[in-house]
C-alpha cells in the first residue's frame, strides 16, 4: 500500500484560520489566539509576513487598519473562499454570464 503524503499546514494557513470569521481583529487578539502554540508564538515577530504570504499564495484579500503608522488591525475580506484549515479553496460565486448585446440596427 502506497504511503500518502499529508499536507503540512503553513504558519500563514494558521493566521488565515484566526481570521475566518471575516471580523476585525487586533494585532493583539491575534498574538493571544497563539499564545498556547509555543512555536507560533516565537514567530509573530512575522506577523506582517504572513499576512503578505495570504495575500500572494492564497489569493486572500485582507484589509489593514492603521492608527497613524502602525498596524493595529486586520480584517479577511473574503473569508468564504478559505476552508477550515485556513487553506484558499476558490471563489464560491460564478462570475455572471455574459449579457448578449443586440446588433445595431442598419440605417436605411
């Protein structure tokens, strides 16, 4: 029997399930999601990183909300196409059909 090879959930696919709920949530109350997490808790040093990787490898859309310079908070947009795992499954709705546009009439 072949062995399967298991899918290694990244750090940032961590990140992205703290923010599944598609709410604002502060630099702090992510920090505190992890605090059990030994070895995620020495990397949120790259916090800003990982939110970069969302945005790249998984198409996420993530808003930042600034007080003056510094980061205070983050927000998924578009949680509903990230599964539970935190890992980009696509987008849920269809694009909408083309509208067929009717010929110009001929001028006589």
């Amino acid at each position: 029997m072949a062995k399967t090879k298991t899918a290694k959930i990244r750090p940032h696919n961590k990140v992205a399930q703290v923010l599944l709920s598609g709410k604002v949530m502060s630099v702090e109350d992510i920090k505190a999601s992890f605090a059990a997490d030994a070895k995620m808790s020495k990397l949120m040093y790259r916090l800003s990183t990982f939110v970069y990787d969302i945005r790249k490898y998984d198409n996420g859309v993530i808003k930042v909300i600034k007080d003056g310079r510094k980061v205070s908070s983050y927000q998924l947009v578009n949680f509903k196409d990230f599964d539970k795992n935190g890992c980009y499954v696509g987008a849920t709705s269809k694009p909408a059909a083309p509208v067929a546009q009717p010929e110009p009439a001929e001028a006589a």
